[in-house]
C-alpha cells in the first residue's frame, strides 16, 4: 500500500510559517510528506529536518522528497525527543516548526495497522511497530478502572464506565483480537437510542486507546516549550490538532509565552521579570473551508494555531 498524505489546510500552514529561503525548517510529523513537499520547494540554501517514528513514513518521504535530498535531513525519532534530535544535528535555532498531530491517512487506511473501526485487523495502532505498548495489551491487559480513565480523559467518552466494563466481561472469555471484536463490544455497550447518533459509537473509544499507546499527550506540552525556545526572532511554529485536549494544550503553552508578568494577582508588583516572547499570528484557530472538508473528511475536525517569535 502507498504512503499517501492529503496535507490539511496546506496553504494556511505555508503562509502562516512566513518560509524564508535559506532558513530552517522542522516538519515534525512528516508522515507522507504533504507539507513538507511544499516547504522544501521554497527553499534555496535552507534545510528541511523531517522528523517522524514510523519507518515507513520516513521510507516513502525519502522517495517522495529525492529530487531534495540536499536540502533535507530524515530522522526516524518521535518529535518529542526535538530537543535532543536538533543538538545532535549541531543544530541551536530554526526558523519554523510545523506539527500535523493527526494519525496519517495511510496509517487509517492500511487495515494491518489496526487504527480504523471500519475495517477488520488485529488490534495494535502503534505509530512505532517496534513498541512494545499495543492496543492490544491496553484493551486485553490494563485494569478496568485504567481503561475507563482513558476513555474519560483521552475519549471525552461519556459511556467509559460501561464500556470498560464490557470489555473486561468479555477479555474473561477470550482475549480480545481484532478491531472489529472492540467495536461490537462498544456497540452494545452504549445506549440503544445513542448507537446510530451522530458519529459512529466507537470513534471515541478507539481515539482514546490509540492516544494511550503512543503516548500523544504526554510530554506535549513540554515538547512545545522546546520548540518555541529553539526559534529564531521571526520564526514561526504551526501546529494543526484534531481533537480539543490536543487543542487546549497547544492554546494554554501558546498563551504562557504570549504573556507579560505571570506573578500571582495578588503580588502587588512584578518581581518575575518574564516578558511575552512570542505573538499570535492568528488569535482564533484556522479551520479547514468547507471545499477542503467536503474534499477531505479528515479536515473536520482539524484546527491550526501559529504563532511567531519575538524576541
């Protein structure tokens, strides 16, 4: 199967980075290199580090990106080892920073992966195959009070509790294989009036899990710290999210660098010294237009926030 990628809001990402030619640019998930095609073009002497864990991302972005080959670096890494993956190319500022947090459309697509609720596969959804964390061991091995956690916090699930439950009823008779096993569970494990509401009953679920096992949340915010830090006065970080406790994230790290004193309301006086480092170049979030929705489903859901250092 081909590594495709529909890049989303292509445009918007590439005006909102500002691409200077001989500048520095970071894709951090490079997946079929839809954006990073794009970028590359529109340098000279400027370099494009595509960072992505999945091999076979980085393999069909190597082809994808040959005609460039001088002017990019591949790193077969999770961007959130960004701080360490710059020092190790000698590298100290860069000049802009695009992050797409989606799951890639070929690892939907490709049934093996185990991603999709709409097609039948062993159940994995590991980014990085080379994992040991399937979904897999979280559905068949974690705690029923774990699982409805997940399913609360990284699902936004309103029925967590029960369908954790059924899942833990039915792993007692046999291990739980294939995707297609989780959805019936998930099925019957939701109301009947709410099963063919709205979106299908296990999105959620299946979010919830694949943001478990490849560990989507943790570590963010600290990673985008990082990366704003590494910019150069004038540089620009993008970063498009697909649910809203990825988009709150990168609003709250947004907000901490945007802002002047952050004493306590009650200090009488500044004594902390901080200084906004960064501005907002789009107050609100970008959306995807409804050509590119119709065009695209993916783009739905899909929200862009970029921001430019200052200092």
């Amino acid at each position: 199967m081909e590594f495709k990628h529909t890049p989303i809001m292509l445009e918007d990402c590439l005006e909102g980075l500002n691409i200077k030619p001989n500048g520095i640019y970071v894709d951090g998930t490079l997946g079929g290199a839809g954006h990073s095609f794009e970028i590359v073009k529109r340098l000279k002497n400027g370099k494009l580090i595509g960072i992505d864990k999945d091999i076979e991302a980085i393999n069909a972005s190597r082809i994808r990106l040959a005609d460039y080959s001088k002017k990019t670096i591949f790193v077969n890494d999770d961007f959130k080892n960004f701080k360490n993956i710059i020092a190790d190319l000698d590298i100290s500022k860069v000049d802009g920073i695009l992050l797409d947090l989606g799951v890639s459309s070929y690892q939907i697509d490709n049934a093996e992966r185990g991603f999709s609720y709409m097609k039948d596969a062993p159940i994995d959804m590991r980014m990085d195959k080379n994992q040991y964390l399937s979904a897999y061991i979280v559905v068949n091995e974690y705690p029923e009070s774990e699982i409805t956690k997940i399913l609360f916090n990284y699902g936004e699930e309103r029925y967590a509790k029960n369908i954790a439950k059924r899942i833990v009823e039915a792993r007692e008779k046999e291990p739980i294989k294939t995707t297609l096993e989780l959805v019936e569970i998930i099925r019957y494990a939701v109301p009947p009036k709410q099963r063919y509401k709205g979106s299908h009953p296990a999105k959620k679920t299946f979010q919830a899990i694949r943001i478990e096992v490849n560990g989507e949340l943790a570590k963010l915010t600290e990673t985008i710290r990082d990366m704003i830090e590494s910019l150069n006065k004038g540089g620009r970080i993008a970063i498009i999210t697909f649910h809203s406790l990825e988009d709150r994230i990168v609003k709250q790290v947004f907000k901490e660098f945007t802002i002047d004193c952050i004493c306590p309301s009650d200090f009488p006086i500044c004594v902390c010294n901080h200084r906004a480092s960064l501005k907002l170049i789009n107050k609100k979030p970008i959306e995807a237009s409804s050509y590119e929705e119709e065009a695209n489903s993916r783009s739905k859901s899909a929200k862009l926030r970029i921001a430019e250092k200052i200092i």
